[in-house]
C-alpha cells in the first residue's frame, strides 16, 4: 500500500483533525499505533508542522468521513495529481536510419560547399554525425572519398528545411558577435572585411561529371 511522503506530518493533521482511531492514522500513515499515541500525547514528533491531506491532494474529506464512520474501514491514498505528470524527455542525438547513414557524407559535403559559415559542432548536430567525419570529409580522407557527390541533405531526407535555415540563420548571427561585427552588420554584404571561408576540397560533381 502506498504512504503519504511526509508520513508524521501527515498523522499529526489527522489526530488533530480529525475522529480517526489510532490504528486507521497509523494504517494510512505507514507508522505503528504507538507512533500515533505517542503523537496524540504529544511525546512523538513534537515541533512537527500537521500537513493536511487533503490540501496536499493525498486524501478526499468522504474517504475521511467514511473511516469516521467505521472504526474497522482503511483509507486510501488518492491518486496524486503530480503522478500524473510525465518528467521530460531528455534529448538525444539525433537518429539517422540506417538507409540513409550512407548518404551523410554528401550531405556534409554540400553544406561545407553552400553553407562554410556552419561550424563542425552545428552540422554534427543537423545529420547526426561526429566531429571526425565532417573533418574526413573536408580534409578529402574520408573512406568514400571517390564516391562522394554533395547533395542537398534536406532533399536526402537528413534534415528539414527549417532546421537548416535555424542553423544558417544561428551561425550568421554567432558570426556578427565577433569583434568588429556591430560595424560589419551596418554595411552593404561584400564591401566590408570578410572571415576568411575554409579550404573546401573539390568533388567531381563541381566539375559538372
């Protein structure tokens, strides 16, 4: 049988409150009957605050009234509301099936080409991939190396547009907190200093083949 949390608060409420015998309290409450004498003669948990069931969602007042009513009934402990609530999902990295674990390499491989402002730890997080693949990839020493063709990888099915366009979006704006970026932010697209865009080998589908 479940017990309330705060199981001699609880039964100092209950023999202050109410017409309950010493062994329903002690029942409901997970104590012995000399615990609750001992509390109704105030010898036991002397100081403690009474906790009201019923407040606390423990307890309904008819399930009190009806173990009033019958010096042999038990009560029982309500459904709490706080049972109810699931705790949250922690979150995991992102799942990729195995059907489509073949075609990350393309997909890194088009936004290390179309979209240089993304960081390693940003792509990671967009496929599902790890730090040492995307820099295979552009290092060019990647197992698949030959074969890669960069492909669009909301079309790949890896990601979704606007979850690429919250990553673009995210690292443009990371970049204009670098020093300087006040200023680079006020002026025309290309006429200011631009950060230098990493060394991005070239595949044979840039070559039209």
């Amino acid at each position: 049988m479940d017990h309330p949390l705060m199981p001699k608060a609880t039964a100092v409420w209950l023999v202050d409150n109410t017409g309950l015998t010493f062994d329903q309290i002690a029942d409901f409450c997970g104590l012995h009957p000399l615990e609750v004498k001992g509390i109704a003669d105030g010898e036991v948990a002397t100081g403690v605050r009474g906790l009201d069931p019923i407040g606390a969602g423990m307890l309904v007042r008819s399930e009190i009234q009806r173990a009033e009513a019958d010096p042999k009934a038990r009560m029982k402990l309500a459904k709490s509301i706080a049972s109810d609530i699931k705790p949250p999902k922690r979150k995991e990295p992102r799942y990729t099936p195995l059907s489509k674990r073949q075609d990350r390499p393309d997909a890194i491989a088009w936004l290390l080409r179309n979209h240089p402002e993304l960081g390693e730890q940003a792509i990671c997080k967009l496929l599902g991939t790890t730090k040492n693949t995307v820099q295979a990839v552009r290092d060019r020493t990647h197992w698949k190396s030959q074969d890669i063709r960069p492909r669009d990888p909301v079309l790949l099915g890896l990601c979704q547009q606007i979850e690429l366009d919250d990553a673009v979006l995210r690292a443009r704006i990371e970049q204009g907190k670098g020093p300087g970026g006040a200023a680079a932010s006020s002026q025309p697209p290309g006429t200011g200093p631009q950060p230098p865009t990493p060394a991005m080998p070239l595949y044979e589908d840039d070559f039209g083949v």
